[in-house]
C-alpha cells in the first residue's frame, strides 16, 4: 500500500509540474516539437534526401550537414514548423542563419 501522504504530495508536484509545463509551451512550442518522435523522423528524411550544407554548397564547399533549418522561421507557428520547407545545413551556417534572422535583416 502506498501511504496517502506521499499519493497527496505526488500529485500536487503533478500539478506545479503542469502550470510550469503549460508557462513554458506559451512561451516555446517548438520546444515540445523539436523533441517529438515526428520531428525526428521529419529531421532525419531532410538530412537523408540533402546530407550535404546548403549554403557551403551554394559556395562550392562540400560539408556534411548536421541541422534540418526552417527555411522560413516558423516563429512557433504549428503550420510552419510542421509544413514549412527545410533546408540542411551544418552547425556552424545554422547559427550564423540564426544571428542573421534575429537581427532583422
Ligand atoms: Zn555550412
């Protein structure tokens, strides 16, 4: 049997861990999708059908990519993260993409 005190206290951690859950989905949705067993799946097709970094590419430069990138930044939007075109690219043109697109060029 388990004593009730350690059943009450268990589901109030349940709750808090719900409100917190439910503040950060506000904040970052894509976080949950990003850790989806469908965004693994979407991420490794992307990289198996264009394993190469697209913008070394488009330099001439060969380099595995590591990255499957929303072409268009989906800004947490569900349509857009799940339906948006991707392109590979390697860690280093996915941060230097993502500076760019924060400072709103
Ligand atoms: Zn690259």
């Amino acid at each position: 049997m388990v004593p009730q005190r350690i059943k009450v206290t268990r589901m109030a951690g349940a709750g808090l861990a719900r409100g917190y859950d439910a503040e950060r989905q506000r904040v970052k949705a894509s976080r949950k999708w990003y850790a989806s067993k469908a965004w693994r799946q979407k991420r490794a097709m992307q990289l198996a059908s264009e394993p190469l970094c697209a913008m070394h590419l488009a330099r001439g430069e060969v380099v595995a990519a590591t990255v499957a990138d929303h072409v268009e930044p989906h800004r947490e939007d569900w349509a857009k993260f799940w339906e948006g075109s991707l392109q590979s690219l390697c860690a280093a043109c996915h941060s230097r993409d993502k500076q760019r697109g924060e400072a709103q060029r």
